[in-house]
C-alpha cells in the first residue's frame, strides 16, 4: 500500500488516513523491487517459484479461457467426453443467438444504464458529503458521520426485506428506477472520499475564502478538481459491484425489458435454455467480457484502490 | 438543520438558500453559519437517499421481525400485529434454519482459513519471491475476483461435472475417480467453498501485499544473518508484523462469507438434500414465500451473528502488548 501511494504519480498528497493503515508507519527507505534480492537468498531456488505460480495462474485463468473458447464450440462438441480445449470448427452461432433470439442488447443496455446511474450518483453526492465533513464545520457532523459508518456493519440482508416494501410501494418494481435509486449513495463511498478529502492542506480553503468564492465554487472549482485518484477508485469500484450486482435486480427486475445480464443469465441457466451449453457461455462471455476490459485498462488505479481501503 | 434555526435567529438567512458569495470582509466573518449551510446543503442530496433506502429500512427491518407482516400486508406495514420475540424463538426451532446455520459454519470454517492460506502463500511469494512478471500474476490472481458469480457460476458448473468436466479429467489424469460433485452431499459443500476460494482470496491477496509493504526489512536481514532459513523467519517475523492485516482480512473476509447466498443459489439452489442451503438464502427463500416479518427477524439474527463472530475475531487476533 504505501508503495502504490509513493509510486502514484499525483502532485496531491496523499491522505494521511492511507499510511499506516494497518497500524505502523511504512518504511521510508526501501525501494520496491529490492526486496527478492536478498542477503543470503538463493538464486538457483527461484525457478521452482516461477513454476509453481504458472501453474496456479493456470488453474486461475483456465476456467475463463474455457469459457471464451467454449463460447465459439457448436453444441455438439461440448458434450463431447473427455472435453475439448481448442474449438474444432469455431463459429459466431452462439452470440447470434443470443442477441437475435434472446435480447441480450437490451439487457447489455440496462447493464450499462444502471451501472452509469450508480456510479455517476455515488461520485457526485459521496464527494459531496465527504468534502462536508472532511473540511467544514457544522452542527451534527460527528453524529452524521457515526451514523454514516456504523451503517457499513449492517450485512444486506437487513434492509432487503424492507427495502422491496418500499420500492414496491412506490410503484418502481419491474422499473430501471427501483433498480438505480437504492444504490445511488453508499457510505463506503462517503468513508473513502472523506479520507481522502482530509489528506489535501486546508489552505486550499482558505485562499478560496480569500479570493471570496462560495463554500459550493470551492467544492465543485477547487477540491474537486484534486479528487481525481480518488474518484477514479470509487467509480470503478462501484461500477463493477453495479454490474456485477444479482440479488436485488434479480428481485425487481420482473420482466425482460428490465432484466439487467446477470439476472437473464440466471434465469437462463435455469430455465429452457439452461442445456443449451453454448449459448450461456457466450452469454457468460458477454456478461465477464465488459468489465475485463475496464477492470485492464485501470487495473493500477484499482488495485491501489483495493489496497488502501480493502474492500472490492 | 440546527444550523438552519441559527441562521435564521440572526436574521442573515439568503432566501435563496445558496450561501453568501462575493462579499469579502463580510463572508469572512460570516464563515461559520456560511459554513454549516454549505455542509448542509452538500449533505443534503446524500442524507434524503441515505435516510429513505438505508435508515429506513433498517429501523422497519427491527419492526417487522417482531410482528407477523406477510407479502400480502405490503400496502400497510404497520397494521400487522406484533408477536413479540416469537419469529425468533421459531428460528431456533426450525430444523432447516438450523441445517442452513450449520451448513454457513461448514462454509465460514473451512472457506476463510483456506482463503487466507491461500491469499497469504501467494502474496508472500510474490512479495519476496519473485522479481519478474510480478504484476502479470497479480492481475490474473485477481481476475475471478471481478468477474460476476452468475457466469462463473455458468463456467463451473461443467467444469465440475462428474464426466465430462475439466476437474474430474485432470483428476482422471492421476488416476483419481473424481465425485459428483454437485450431486453428492457430501461433495457439494466441498465444492462451492472450492469456487468461493478461487473467487475471493485475489482481495485478501491484495491486501496482504501491502500489508507486507510494512513488514521492516532490516528485520529479516538481521534474521537472515542469525542463521534464520526461511521459515523461521517467515513464522517469527512476518506473521507476527501481519497481525493486524490478517485481523483486517479474516474479518472483512468473515463477514462475507457469513453471508453466502450466491454461490448456492445459482449452482445448487441449496441441494441436494439442503447440503449447500446458507441462512441467507434461506432468508431469502421465506421472504419469497412471503413470510416477511418471519425473513426480518431471520435477518437480524444473521447480523448478531455476523457482530459476535467478529467480536471473537478481534478477541483471538488483537495485537498483544
């Protein structure tokens, strides 16, 4: 952790609240990378290391590599006992399938719909709180912000119960609204911008009073604009558990022109369709392929985000 | 809202709502009402959401585990009557919650020390093992953790089939008859807490490579000296540094995993024989039977659960001083 944040090319400092997360300061001195050259190691033991761990990553990586690969395989072939690898005669049969026959467009749509909303409302109001109750003072602040975190400890399956009253309540089952409107805030998001908020100088503030701007122009002008490392973890974070989301779409979602991927996936797996192979690994193909690429392009800011806050 | 009452006494209240701009001097001296109205406002689109989706519900969740709310008393939740403590004292009599509690200890025991173990074999290797190709194992470790339990939910269940799966083949490569995993008892839990290690310990990985970040060099080059092998040093310097992030890991960890639901609901739907049944999701199946003060209080036994066994977690694995 405190290697990433050294490494993180950001002219911000960074939040004090990073360092020494885990209860002692990190070592000032030694640089990454010198660490397997140790006194007294032994070069010629190193290989055996290198072995073991392909064949981890193997083990790791294979059911995916099965999954594309499988996703190109005619049905035949996959009953096929012992399991082929490498498809014998690849085809597009199967993604055809199921964006003709099984709608997967408009669910990649309410995918992406969804999962945009979320981040874009976490983004929005968590910095907005977060700024709050990181640089101003107002009267119940320390009672907001206990309430905030101790709301972190409650497992989901409280509020589920509750929560679909309500939305049911209101009309917004079987609604893309019912399905945004729960997650637009969360206080994990609100504990992350914060502390990250409380590691920028104050001055900031201060120059801006001076310069006689608002309390809202230094949010949006001043602060914001330095929030970047931290905006990038927390939308990524949330739009990867917004698509990767299954209980609660998969309870309001009633009808296939709500059905976000993982819910039509699900309800495929077990339904008509649940022996034909190939189509739900294409249709699983579908749904992991999205979120790999985001997760490759950003995988450094995410694994940085990872680390600092521990939490997926 | 205490600093909207202040605001207003002192007479300087923006009818607009939007804090004082421009003026200099008088801005300056205003700050701190300026100040609490800006917080709130801020504050303001956050708290309402927090408020009506978490709050809310929470505080309804409480209500309705004491009384006997069914799906068809949705339209009025509070005109119900309240049994008092009777769905709870069910709950310990109803043999499948207790299957299903049982089956979340199984899961919960077996899975986290597994998927520490293998979270901290692979962060330590990495860390001071290797020197290339570092990031390349790092990301793939941590691939499944991102990937949605739906599709690999979809890829395990062939490769976990008793014939013509890729485990059972590899296994048959050794000359080892594999079971039937998700049709056997005995087999199905193994395999899912198989599936949630894979999945998970990429985060633990994570988490305990920073954590390693921390560990004091010198300390294992003074060991190294001393005539310390590898081992040792690992069991008396590491481990012992790690302390506080395995407390952090096994709890962040413990929690999830107290509440497995997933995993059961898409490859075994809690089969066969209620062997992979999770007491969520056996929450989750009275609440879809419409039991929903029954599914409250069942609820709320699963986060007094979730409270004690992290309270332990803490006990067993605090720093000693």
């Amino acid at each position: 952790m405190t290697t990433t944040t050294d490494k993180a090319t950001t002219p911000v400092p960074a939040p004090k609240s990073t360092r020494g997360r885990f209860g002692r300061t990190p070592r000032p001195t030694e640089p990454v990378g010198t660490n397997a050259t140790m006194a007294g190691s032994k070069q010629s033991s190193r290989w055996w290391l290198y072995g073991i761990l392909s064949l981890c990553l193997v083990a790791v990586v294979a059911p995916f590599a099965w999954m594309v690969l499988g996703s190109f395989k005619s049905e035949g072939e996959l009953r096929q006992t012992p399991p082929t690898w490498w498809p014998h005669s690849a085809s597009l049969d199967n993604y055809t399938q199921l964006f003709s026959r099984l709608d997967f467009g408009t669910y990649f749509t309410n995918s992406i719909v969804v999962a945009v909303a979320v981040t874009a409302g976490n983004l929005l109001f968590c910095s907005m709180l977060g700024y709050a109750l990181a640089m101003l003072d107002f009267k119940g602040k320390k009672a907001l912000f206990s309430i905030v975190m101790a709301t972190l400890m409650i497992p989901g399956v409280v509020t589920f119960v509750p929560l679909f009253v309500l939305v049911a309540n209101a009309g917004l089952i079987d609604t893309l609204p019912g399905l945004i409107l729960p997650f637009l805030v969360s206080p994990f998001g609100v504990f992350l911008m914060r502390q990250f908020i409380s590691g920028l100088p104050r001055d900031l503030l201060d120059a801006g009073r001076v310069d006689g701007a608002g309390e809202l122009r230094i949010f949006a002008r001043i602060i914001l604009p330095l929030c970047g490392p931290a905006l990038a973890t927390l939308g990524i974070l949330t739009f990867l558990g917004s698509w990767n989301n299954f209980l609660w779409p998969l309870v309001v979602a009633q009808s296939e022109k709500t059905y976000t991927l993982p819910v039509a996936l699900a309800l495929y797996s077990k339904g008509q369709n649940s022996t034909n192979y190939g189509l739900l690994l294409a249709g699983a193909t579908v749904v992991v392929i999205p979120v790999l690429a985001v997760f490759l392009a950003f995988q450094r800011k995410f694994i940085e985000g990872i680390a600092t806050t521990g939490i997926k | 809202m205490a600093a909207t009452s202040e605001v207003t006494t002192r007479g300087e209240a923006d009818p607009t709502g939007r804090p004082p701009r421009g003026g200099t001097a008088k801005s300056r001296r205003g700050g701190a009402f300026g100040e609490g109205r800006a917080a709130w406002i801020l504050a303001l689109p956050f708290c309402l959401l927090f408020l009506t989706f978490t709050v809310w519900p929470v505080i309804q969740s409480l209500f309705m585990s004491i009384t006997d709310t069914r799906a068809r008393d949705l339209k009025t939740p509070f005109a119900v009557d309240i049994v008092g403590l009777d769905n709870f004292t069910k709950a310990l009599s109803d043999d499948q919650f207790l299957q299903a509690a049982r089956n979340t200890a199984y899961f919960v025991l077996v899975g986290v020390p597994l998927t520490l173990t293998m979270a901290l074999a692979a962060a330590v290797v990495l860390d001071r093992g290797i020197t290339k190709l570092r990031s390349v194992f790092r990301l793939g470790f941590y691939l499944p953790v991102i990937t949605s339990i739906v599709a690999v939910a979809v890829v395990w269940r062939f490769l976990l089939q008793e014939d013509s799966g890729l485990i059972n083949t590899v296994l048959g490569w050794f000359g080892i008859n594999g079971p039937n995993w998700l049709g056997d008892p005995n087999w199905s839990m193994p395999a899912l807490i198989l599936m949630a290690s894979w999945r998970n310990f990429g985060t633990a990985m994570i988490i305990f490579l920073a954590g390693l970040q921390a560990v004091p060099w010198m300390l294992h080059e003074a060991a190294a000296i001393d005539g310390a092998g590898a081992w040792q040093r690992f069991r008396h310097i590491t481990l012992p540094m790690l302390r506080p992030t395995i407390l952090f890991v096994s709890v962040t960890t413990g929690i999830g995993y107290l509440q497995f639901f997933e995993e059961p609901f898409v490859m075994t739907n809690g089969g066969p024989l209620n062997s992979t049944i999770s007491m969520s999701m056996y929450t989750y199946k009275q609440f879809g039977f419409g039991n929903y003060g029954y599914a409250a209080s069942l609820s709320y036994i699963i986060f007094i659960v979730i409270a004690v066994v992290t309270a332990i977690q803490f006990r067993l694995l605090r720093e000693k001083d």
